[in-house]
C-alpha cells in the first residue's frame, strides 16, 4: 500500500503595512500657528499691507480671504495690518476686494427707491382708481335727514370671532346704515409679519375668500343699498406692500387666480369704497404709523374713523 506523500502548505503572503495618516489640524490651529511665527514689522505701509493683501487674493481667485486664511497665506502679522484697519472688513475694503461701507450703504439706498418706484406704480394704476370710487355722500346734502352709520374693525379673516361678525352683519340686516365702515384690518395675513410663522405654510387664498365669502358678500346683500367704506389699516397696508413687490406667495395665488388687486378684494364687485391716504411707500415702523394715523376719514363734519385710534390725530 503506497503511502500518501505529505501536502506542503503554500506560505501567507504577510499583509502589507498601512501608514496611518497623521491627524489633520484644524484650520483654526493652524492659522494661529502661522500667526504666531510672524513679527511686527514696524516698516511695513498701509500700501504694503494692501498690495499684500491684493497679491493673496490674486494667487487664490476663487477664495474669499478670511482673517484665518490670511494669517496663512499673508505675509504681515495681524498687528501689522490690524493699526491701519481695524478689522479684516475694513481691510478687505481698502484693498477694493469687497464694497465700502458707503458704497454698501448707496446700493442699499439705490434698492430701496427702486422698490419703492414699484410700489408707487402699483398704487397709482391698482389703489388710487378706487380711492372714493363708490362715494354716495360727498355732499352731506344730498340725503335729507339723519344718515345711519355702521362701524366695525378688525375681523382679522379667519381670525375672527365668527359670533362677532354675524352679530355685526344681523344688525347691518336689521337697521339698514347709509354708511358701513370697515374700519381697517379685516384682512390679517399673520405670516407676514412674524417670524413666528412659517411663510410657506400661509394660506392666502383661504384668507381672501373668507373676507370675500363671509363679510364682503353678506354685507352687500343685507344691504343692496349702503355705501360701503373700507378704511385700510396696517395689515391691509402689509398686504398691499407684498402685492406691490409681487412677493413669491402674493405672485403666485393672483397668477393662480388670475386676477388683479380689485378683483382680488371685490372692490367693484360689491362696490367698495377705499379709504387710503398718507404715503403708502412709508419703508420704517415709524413712518408708516404716522402715515397710517393719516388714513381717516371725516363724516359730516361731525364724525372721524380712524383705524389707529383718536390719540394718533392730535
């Protein structure tokens, strides 16, 4: 019987070495490492500093040059530069790598007027055909005895307390005003104003058919008759500014709805008649309380309405 003959196992192939890559420093650790190993150098120029500066810019063209990245790259030390400028901004600015604070102020300047160009031309082709379109009463002679008013404010659209506003429409129904004023705020748009609230989840279109649907056609059809005075306040003010700028949202549901400011509101619809004065481009909190506190309306030589109170007429 043969014997088997011993099988020779083939060696293993040792597996090769693996250096391991040396930790990467942070570009915090080294841009003060860099700073570190300059010195103040008393002769270097402002010029010096900035044709440096320039010379940093030039060999990295697609870089924006930060405080650390020229600690690295730079060749003054933040004491040497930082005398003449003060802060990386300023001297950015006087190397021409980025706009002045003047010049940054005049574009801001220059977008503002542009803007409100745009706002003015809304105004005068979408607004102003409106203003007192609908006017019955301009001379108080006209209907002999007493006139009946009806007032209300602040509906907010689906804010509203509904028992509120049929209350207000009932009596509307029942006494039969010459005048019914809608003295401001009846439409909210809440998510303009707020930080609070996420823009892209606003509604619109549910906001203007609600004032439509239940205050704008109950009211004309209780009152065939009455002239219907619509006072703009702060959050129609909010929401004419955003038609005016054809912000992405406000751009959208008029395209959608394919309709313009008048149709939007119902303005000759139902005959409504707006109430807007004083400058509705006012741009700061301030100027547009003011203007605002101008948009008023005086009845009779006997009765005022006002959206933002009687304290903001004296």
């Amino acid at each position: 019987m043969n014997a088997k003959k011993p099988v020779k196992k083939k060696p293993v192939p040792a597996a090769p070495a693996v250096e391991t890559p040396a930790p990467r420093i942070p570009q915090n650790t080294r841009a003060l490492l860099a700073e570190r190993a300059k010195k103040y150098d008393p002769n270097a120029t402002k010029q010096d500093c900035i044709n440096d500066l320039r010379g940093v810019q030039k060999a990295f063209p697609d870089k924006f040059i930060t405080r650390n990245f020229y600690r690295e790259n730079g060749t003054y030390s933040e004491k040497t530069w930082n005398r003449y400028f003060g802060t990386m901004e300023e001297f950015r600015s006087e190397a021409g790598l980025q706009l002045t604070r003047s010049q940054r102020r005049l574009e801001k300047h220059i977008a503002k007027h542009a803007a409100l160009d745009e706002t003015r031309k809304f105004y005068r082709l979408e607004v102003e055909p409106w203003v007192d379109k609908y006017d019955k009463f301009k001379d108080y002679k006209a209907k002999a005895g007493m006139i009946k008013m009806a007032v209300a404010s602040d509906f907010h659209d689906v804010e509203t307390d509904l028992f509120c506003l049929s209350v207000f429409i009932n009596t509307c129904r029942v006494e039969q005003p010459d005048i019914i004023v809608l003295n401001g705020d009846i439409f909210d748009e809440y998510e303009f104003s707020r930080f609070d609230r996420d823009p892209r989840k606003i509604n619109l279109r549910a906001r203007m058919e609600f004032v439509r649907e239940r205050i704008f056609i109950p009211l004309r059809q209780a009152c065939p008759l009455a002239q219907i005075d619509f006072i703009i306040g702060n959050h129609e003010l909010r929401l004419l500014k955003h038609m005016a700028s054809k912000t992405e949202n406000m751009a959208a549901l008029m395209e959608l709805m394919n309709i313009g400011l008048a149709q939007l509101l119902g303005l000759d619809d139902f005959q409504i008649n707006l109430v807007s004065k004083g400058n509705t481009t006012a741009f700061q909190a301030k100027e547009i309380k003011e203007e605002m506190s101008k948009n008023f309306k005086l009845y009779f030589n006997a009765l005022v309405c006002n959206h933002t109170g009687d304290e903001d007429l004296a």
